[in-house]
C-alpha cells in the first residue's frame, strides 16, 4: 500500500516555467521531507517541515506543509535545466522509524 | 546538513562471490539506518532497518541470509550480498537518521553489478 502519492509522476517543461509538484497521503506525519535526486547518486535532503502550515522558501522553491499534516506541495518558480531530477517527498513519524516514501516526480527542464 | 558516505560507489563481481557495501555517518551518531534498493527510474524500496546493536528488520520479501546487515557501531552499518547473481545487480542506498527532527541523510549510493 502507497502511503504517498504523488503527482504529477512525470514532467517535462521548457526553461523558464513555473511547476508545483504534490505529495499527498492519508496519514498524519510528524515532518515531511522534500529531496532531489540525480541520476547515479543519492537523494539530498532540501527541506524539512514539521508544522502544519508551515511554508519554507529556498531560492526558487517553495515547499508548503499542509494544515492537517498530511499533504505538501514544492513550487519551482522560473525553472532552469539545473533543476532536473527526482523529487521524493517523505513522510517521517517517529525516530527509529523508517520514513514513508513517495514514488517521486521525474522532472525534466528543457533549455 | 549531515554527512553520510557509502563505499564503494560503484563494484562489479562475479556471480557466486559475496559483495560489502559501508555505510558511514561522518559527524553525527546514527542509532538507526536503513537500507534501500533502487531499480531504474523508480523510487526507493526499503529492505531493512539497522539498528546499532540488535538484529535488522527485514521488510516482507527480503531475505535475511542473503542480505547481511551487521549495524556494530553508532557510525557504520554495513550490507553484505551473499552469493551474489546477476538478479541482484542493482544501485543499493544507505541512510541514516539523526536526532534532530528525525531527518535522514543519505549515502551516495553504490552501483552494484554482478557479471
């Protein structure tokens, strides 16, 4: 069973747009994580948030927490080939306790 | 953030041979790592949570004696591929857990091809 979905699965947009990618479950996580992945590497943690509401803003990125802790979203503004990758959102619950992973959106920023 | 390295990044052996992957948190002490395997184009698929000093839980599927994880320290936890055939070529992914909020860190990952 899927905990997380998210949504879209898949991507491709030019240079230059906006996109807001989802991440959506049923259950309630203490904090959700948001990483990129590149081809051949390992995931790197972008942003951790734990309220519900809570909004964080890296560079271009936004990433929203959902008021009831069970949904969140990350918006790219003015998307660069840089920004390709995947991107797994993760739910997490108590220490020791493995985090719930989504099955990621493949992005792909067109030059 | 966190610093967690893998080694090695990539091997190649030969099916039938056994294979040992490291996992290292480098600047803060992990009771808890896990153990992912990732297939092409998809998410990660967790295998087994390593606790320091007791025995790993396996997720439903893996098993146990051919997937090795001995977690002996507060900074290493190791998988070993016993036996190893072609099936289970695969880029396999350490993480490790810290304290603070909960946020896991990764290892780079290791490509593992058995021939």
């Amino acid at each position: 069973t899927q905990l997380l979905e998210q949504s879209p699965q898949f991507l491709s947009i030019q240079e230059g747009e906006n996109l807001t990618v989802y991440c959506n479950s049923s259950s309630v996580f203490s904090s959700l994580q948001w990483y990129r992945q590149e081809p051949g590497e390992g995931p790197v943690l972008l942003v951790t948030v734990v309220t519900g509401g809570e909004v964080k803003k890296l560079k271009r990125l936004t990433f929203q927490f959902g008021d009831a802790r069970k949904d969140s979203s990350l918006h790219i503004t003015a998307a660069q080939p840089g920004d390709t990758g995947l991107y797994l959102c993760a739910g997490g619950r108590n220490y020791g306790q493995n985090f719930v992973f989504g099955p990621g959106t493949r992005l792909s920023v067109l030059p | 953030g966190a610093v967690v390295s893998q080694h090695p990044s990539w091997v190649i052996c030969k099916s039938g041979t056994s294979v040992k992957i490291e996992c290292r948190s480098l600047d803060f002490q992990a009771t808890t790592m896990f153990w992912y395997r990732q297939f092409p184009k998809q998410s990660l698929m967790l295998m087994a949570t390593s606790n320091e000093g007791s025995k790993a839980t396996y997720e439903q599927g893996v098993e146990k004696d051919k997937f090795l994880i001995n977690h002996a320290s507060l900074t290493l936890s190791t998988l070993t591929v016993t036996s190893a055939h072609p099936e289970d070529s695969s880029f396999y992914i350490c993480s490790a857990q810290t304290t603070r909020l909960g946020e896991a860190f990764f290892g780079q990952g290791t490509r593992l091809t058995v021939v």
